[in-house]
C-alpha cells in the first residue's frame, strides 16, 4: 500500500512540475512552448510529459484550470454596500486579475480556437463575470440595455489587452481610462 501511495504522489508531484512549467513558460512570452521545452524545465522526460497529458490540449487546458483561482477573488463579498461602489471594486478586482494574467490570456487565445476544453472555459469565465455584473447593476440600470452593454464591454479582458497590448498604455494608464469611464457611466 505505502508503494502505490508513493508513486501516486511522485506521479501527483511530477503532474504538478509540468503544470508548473507550462505556466512559467507562457508568463515568460512563450505563447505556444513545445513539450520538449516543458519537459525540459519541469526536469522530466518527455513521455512523462505524454504519460500525464494525451496531447498539448490537455497541459493547456489544465493549465487554464490553474489559472482559474484567479478568478475567485473577484467574487469576494464587497466592501461597499452600494451599487456604484460594488461595480468600482469589481471593475478593480477585474483589472488586477487582468494584468496578472495578460500572458495567459494571449496564450489561451492562440489556442482557443483549437481547443473545445479552452473554449469551454472562455466561455464559462465570460458567462460568470457577466452574470456578477448583472448582479451588482440596480433594477433601473439594468433596463437600459446600451449602458448595460457598454459596462461589460469596459469591464472584458479584451478591452484591457487592447489598451495594454495595441495602444502600449501603462496598467495605471488603461486602468484610470477604464475606472474613469466606469465611474462616469455609473453616475449618469
């Protein structure tokens, strides 16, 4: 018995290193890392890589399951007990997560379209922050469908990879362009 528990977590530890390699490849820039490369920085060989994942898919999909818990904070009880303020710190829970993980997210992108297990997951993401802005949003703000659109447009990952990737801003920069138009729509 203590044999297989052994191996079951040197497999468990080994599953996790490639994880881990995987992500510290991507956040260094490498979009697409091949399986030599992961197998090379995680210290194992490349049919352990392929004994814990059946293909590429499966590491980056379970790498966006990883990345998911960063999320979580973002669905915290407020702080504030008003809307305006509940929307103010969702849109800044939002933006830090972004920041964190703008490479991911570029990542995720070049392989979602090849990926139903990405997709899947895009989707889920988009649907739950979605669903936590309609939440936040009073019954009279909700019934004006261009403000409700435009918020969640504001508040989309694609917005701040947008102004953090295409037009080079700063995250202090896109994030006072983003909480600023939040702020005013909030007030009108």
């Amino acid at each position: 018995m203590q044999e297989t528990d052994g191996r079951r977590k040197r497999a468990q530890t080994s599953r996790d290193r490639i994880v881990a390699a995987m992500l510290a490849l991507v956040e260094e820039g490498h979009i697409t890392p091949s399986a030599e490369l992961v197998a090379g920085r995680a210290s194992v060989g490349l049919r352990t890589v392929f004994r814990h994942f059946a293909d590429m898919e499966t590491l980056y999909a379970a790498m966006t399951t990883e990345l998911t818990r960063h999320y979580v904070h973002g669905l915290a009880p407020f702080s504030s007990t008003d809307w305006r303020g509940q929307l103010r710190e969702s849109a800044e829970r939002r933006l830090a997560t972004y920041e964190t993980l703008l490479p991911f997210k570029r990542a995720a992108d070049a392989h979602r379209h090849a990926s139903r297990a990405i997709q899947e997951e895009h989707d889920r993401m988009v649907a739950l922050m979605r669903t936590r802005l309609l939440s936040i949003l009073p019954e009279e703000k909700l019934a004006q469908t261009s403000l409700v659109e435009t918020i969640d447009l504001l508040l989309s990952f694609d917005v701040w990879q947008r102004l953090r990737g295409d037009q080079k801003l700063s995250p202090n920069q896109a994030r006072a362009i983003i909480l600023g138009e939040i702020d005013r729509l909030s007030r009108d």
